[in-house]
C-alpha cells in the first residue's frame, strides 16, 4: 500500500506542479495572444483597401442563448456568419468629382465558418453590391493552401467571375466560404445599398 | 544505457550533431521531419523549438531522475514533457504567431516525438544535468540542422524561391532569392523564368526527399566503412609483408 | 438524411483524401516501424483503430464539457496524453484478463500506441478545429481506417520487395520512403472527389 501511496503521490506532486507553471505561462501570454489576433484583423482590412480610414464598426454580439443580434436593429440569426462589420472612406481630401460613389465607403466583414475540416474565417471586402476581394485571416483546414490557392487568390485575381460552390482539393472550403460571402452581400444588400444609391 | 563516465561532455555534446543524428542516423522524429519542411524558415522554427523542449525537459528528467519511482518513470516523463510543450506553444502564439500557425497542431505533437521521449528515456534518467543539458543541446543541434536542409531542398525545388523574414518578421520586409523562379514579371504577368517542380511541396515530394536524404548519409557511412576496413586490411598485410620480410632477412643472414 | 451523408462524405475524406499517414503525416514510426510484415501491420492497425475510437469517445466531453467551463482550455495537450496513456494501460490490462489470445495479437503493440501521434494528432485537431460531435467520430473512424488500410498495403509492397536486388544505401528506410511517396502520389487522385 505505502508503495501505491507514493506513486500515486509522485505523480500527482509532477502533475500539479506543471499544471501551475502552464497557468502561469498562460497568464504571461493571453495579452500578447490577443493583441496579436486584433493586429491581424486591423492589417487585414489595411491590406484589403489600403489608403480607407475606419469610419464606424459593427460588432454582431453572441448573446448566452447563441442568437446573434447586432446594434441597427435586431435581426434575430438571419446573417449566423457575421462577427464584425467595418465602414471604411477615403479620406476626404482624396474624393473629387470623378471619384465613382462605391469607391467612397467600403465595407469590411469578418466572418467566420466551419467545414469537417475546420475553421475559415475571413475579411470580406464588399463595395458596390459585390464581392471585391476576400483575405483568410484564420484557417484550421490540413489543405490550407490549398483553398488559398485554388479560390481565394483566383477570385481576388479575377480569374473566378463568381463565388461558385467549386471544388478545391480535399475541402468543403469553398462551400463555407460562399456562405460567408452570401452573408455578408445580404447584409450590405438590406443595410447599406440604399445609401450607396444602387 | 549509454552511461557518460567522468570527462566525456564532449563526445555527449557532438554525439547528436553528426554521428548519432537523430534523423539522418537513428531515423527518429520523422513526422514533423516531413510535415513541416515545406519552407526553411517553418522547419528552422520547428528546430528551435524542439531543441528548447528537448533541452528543458533533459534537464527536469535528469533532475527528478532520483526521486521517481521505476513503475511510474514514462508517464511522468510524459508529464514533464507535455508541459514544455505546451509552454512553448503558448510562447510561439503570442510572439511568433505566423511560425504557430504554419506549425499547427506538430507543435502539439512533439509531446510523443520518438526523439524527445527516447532522450528522456534512454539518456536523462540515467546521466547527470550537465552531461544531460549537453546532450539535449547536440542532438537539438543535429535535428535542427537535417530537418533545416529539408526546407530548404523543398522550398527551392518545390516553390523556386528562397524567403528569409517571413516568419521571423523582425527586420521589415522578407529577403526573397529567385533561384529557380523569377520574382520579376513580364508583360504577360508570368515570371520571366521557372523551373520550379510543384511535386516537392506536397506530401509526396516530402517522403522523397527525405527517403533520398536517409540513403545519401547511409551511402556516405557505408563508404567510410570500407574505406576503414580497405585500411585495417591494408595494415594487416603490410604488417604481414613485414613480418616476411623479417623472416626473409633473417632466413639471409643465416 | 443530409446528417447522415455529410456523416459518410466526412469518413471518407477523412480516410482516403486527407489520409491520416499519407498526406497528414501522422504516426509515420509505426508506419515504417512495424509495416514490413502484413500480419503485424493488421494487428497494429486494429489497435490503433481501437484507442482512437476509445480516446474521441473520452475526450471530447473533457474538453468540450470540463477543460471549457473551468477555464483551462489551455491544458489540453497535458490532459489528453494521460487519459491516453492510462487508457492504453486499462485496454491492455482489460485485453489480458478477458481474451489472452487477443491479447496476443494486439498486446505487444499497445504500449507503442502511447506515442503514435495519430491518436493525440485526432484528439488535438478535434478540439483546435472545435468539431461537432460526430464530425470528431467522423474524424476518428476515418483516420483510423485510413491508417489501417494504408499500412496493410504499404507491408504488402515491401514484402513483396524483399527479394529485389536494390541497392545497398537504399535498403531498409529510404526505399520505404519512396514507395510511401509512390503511395502519396497515388493518393492524390483522390482530392477534389468530395466537393
């Protein structure tokens, strides 16, 4: 029994104590991790529409019940993709007469999905009623690259006219990330389009 | 089992770097070895990272190698490892976040790498702190190198380019050498030259490297042996020539 | 019925388009450790099939259910590998008792299973991919398959290989390794078949 008492003891005196030094580790490094995804976000709208100044943002809240409601107006689950929502404009001394009215604001949605192979969370740039680019801001898939490779880069190119569901190697990839798309162009479509004039 | 006695740091030091490689030798560690070789700045990163583990979890083994009792011995070397490495993930997601997310869930998995336990295992439990930490450090060293020459095999056949800075983004923008893909476009938006062979960034590319790496070194030891032995022999028969020699003068001056 | 098929697509890729040895990287030392005779390559692909399963079935409730609620997320990996290795100590104990000559088979190649990355590598991506349920069932029944039928035709090929004259520096590993890429390139026409 003494025998049992001080294995057992040993192991538990082992566990515990890296137990401690990983919670410590973890209080160390959960600023740093959080600043580090928020600096993603901020380049990734940077690179998208570089030159833009952010205007106003958007948060679409998960409340406790895992209904989404955002500040406009409540709208129940209807866009379950969305997280957050950028307005960005140029900066008032860029905008002349020439300057064609969808190229004065653009809006930035993060959105987020799931495929059986992981997450996809994007920044997709919406201006004038479509789709202009997208950025993978996170991606848990194995074939990561290849999303970006095969979609992601080909649309942004213009060598895709359209967010077709298509197939990209191994992935359901494309098919979250239209989803996301469709939910961000809905959203643009029901709030903002009117005051875009289209 | 490899018990160092008194005055032998250095050998338990350059062990791991070339003669005991723990990849291209003993053939240890070769999922990340595969897996995360598709640049050579994600298998340097890896590199180093496996050397803090191995170093560090060398160290406490070697330290706690008294006071742990025989029956539990792998599960807290399991224990004491998985904490390094989970320190360690944690320190690459909040200062090195492109490094973390190209490693991935290997980052995870170095908990059961072959090399990090058998080192426990075989070395730490049973060898002082210092011969332990050195011995952490050469194979550290070693692993770091091979996997290091992997990246770079694959990146310049796989990806025609060669990028420094990216994942260490310390010093502003990335060094990208064209070696054998140009970073300048012609009119058409294609680079002026390519020869770049897209099979070396995929899986399968990795296994062939690594299975072509593995015979070079055995082909490299293979010769070195009969070069020892074509000498030991050489030595024989001249010893013997001599001896005839002998013989024969002595047989003369009778 | 759309659960049941995304269920079935979901195995598949799992076992045949993103396999678990071929193009994850997973558990490669057993792969070419025990993969040169096809009886211990089956025998070591059922067991790893069985502590898979057994390790997605513990560790999705710890994590999702314990880890989450009590704030320590962060000590998953710690977690995951002791219920691993205890769990391979109780199968191998629990084997021994019931069926010896089960035991006999699969016994030898428990303790190795301890540290075959494929069974941390599922539990780790089912909780970092935050999965579903029976996406994370998914996920372990086709990696485990897949690694089964993968290793048992790789031992085929090399014990077909053994009475080939091949040369001396490739013995052994390296030409492994090749005809792992051989495998890897073949595997490769299956992507793009589930959409």
């Amino acid at each position: 029994m003494n025998k049992y008492l001080k294995v057992s003891l040993t192991l538990a005196t082992i566990a515990s104590g890296s137990a401690l030094l990983i919670g410590l580790m973890n209080l160390a490094t959960v600023n740093p991790i959080k600043t580090n995804k928020e600096n993603k976000i901020k380049d990734g709208i940077s690179a998208l529409c570089p030159g833009y100044h952010l205007q106003s943002q958007i948060t679409f809240v998960d409340t406790k019940e895992g209904e989404k409601y955002y500040k406009p107006e409540y709208d129940g689950n209807k866009y379950p993709h969305l997280k957050n929502a950028y307005r960005l404009t140029l900066p008032q001394w860029q905008v002349t007469f020439s300057t064609p009215e969808k190229e004065k604001t653009k809006y930035v949605y993060s959105t987020t999905g799931k495929n059986a192979y992981g997450q996809v969370d994007l920044l997709v740039l919406v201006a004038g009623g479509e789709v202009e680019k997208l950025l993978v801001v996170t991606n848990t898939e194995s074939y990561g690259p290849t999303l970006e490779d095969n979609y992601i880069n080909k649309y942004n190119n213009g060598y895709l006219t359209d967010l077709a569901d298509v197939k990209c190697g191994a992935t359901y990839g494309a098919k979250t990330v239209k989803e996301q798309c469709d939910d961000a162009l809905a959203h643009w479509t029901a709030f903002y389009a009117d005051k875009e004039g289209i | 089992m490899d018990k160092i006695k008194r005055g032998q740091h250095k050998e338990s030091f350059l062990n791991g770097i070339l003669k005991e490689n723990p990849l291209l030798v003993q053939i240890l560690g070769l999922c990340p070895a595969l897996a995360v070789t598709k640049s050579l700045e994600t298998a340097f990163g890896m590199g180093l990272l496996f050397t803090f583990v191995l170093v560090s979890s060398n160290v406490i083994v070697s330290l706690l190698r008294k006071l742990i009792p025989e029956e539990i011995k792998t599960p807290c070397y399991i224990v004491v490892i998985a904490t390094f490495v989970t320190i360690v993930k944690m320190f690459a997601e909040a200062f090195l976040p492109e490094l973390y997310s190209s490693l991935g869930v290997f980052l995870s998995l170095l908990v059961v790498n072959c090399i990090v336990l058998g080192r426990s295992e075989a070395f730490a439990g049973q060898n002082g702190v210092f011969d332990s930490f050195l011995d952490g450090c050469g194979n550290g060293i070693g692993y770091t190198w091979a996997i290091s020459l992997m990246g770079i095999i694959r990146e310049v056949l796989g990806l025609g380019t060669l990028t420094i800075g990216k994942v260490f983004n310390f010093f502003g923008d990335p060094l990208v050498l064209p070696i054998l893909k140009s970073t300048t476009l012609d009119s058409n938006g294609n680079p002026l030259y390519d020869f770049s062979i897209s099979i070396f960034q995929n899986p399968a590319g990795a296994f062939i490297v690594l299975g072509l790496m593995l015979a070079t070194m055995a082909a490299i030891t293979n010769h070195k042996k009969a070069v020892e032995k074509a000498k030991e022999k050489a030595a024989k028969e001249a010893a013997k020539a001599e001896l005839a020699a002998k013989a024969a003068l002595a047989g003369g001056a009778k | 019925m759309e659960m049941i098929v995304s269920f079935i697509l979901a195995i598949v890729s799992y076992m045949l388009i993103d396999n678990v040895v071929l193009s994850r990287f997973y558990g490669i030392c057993s792969f070419i450790g025990v993969g040169n005779k096809v009886k211990s390559a089956f025998s070591m692909g059922l067991a790893v099939t069985f502590v898979i399963m057994m390790a997605t079935l513990v560790c999705y409730p710890l994590y999702f259910y314990v880890l989450v609620p009590a704030g320590i997320p962060f000590l998953d990996t710690l977690v995951y590998i002791l219920v691993i290795a205890s769990l391979v100590q109780i199968v191998g104990l629990f084997i021994k008792k019931t069926s010896p000559s089960l035991y006999k088979t699969l016994g030898i190649y428990l303790p190795l299973i301890t540290t075959n990355c494929a069974v941390l590598g599922v539990v780790q991506t089912n909780s970092d991919s935050q999965l579903d349920f029976l996406t994370s069932l998914a996920n372990g029944l086709g990696t485990s398959i897949g690694f089964l039928v993968v290793i048992v035709l790789f031992a085929c090929m090399r014990e077909r290989m053994n009475g080939y004259n091949i040369p001396k520096a490739m013995k052994g590993v390296p030409i492994a390794l090749i005809v792992a890429a051989l495998m890897a390139m073949a595997f490769m026409g299956f992507g793009g078949m589930v959409g």
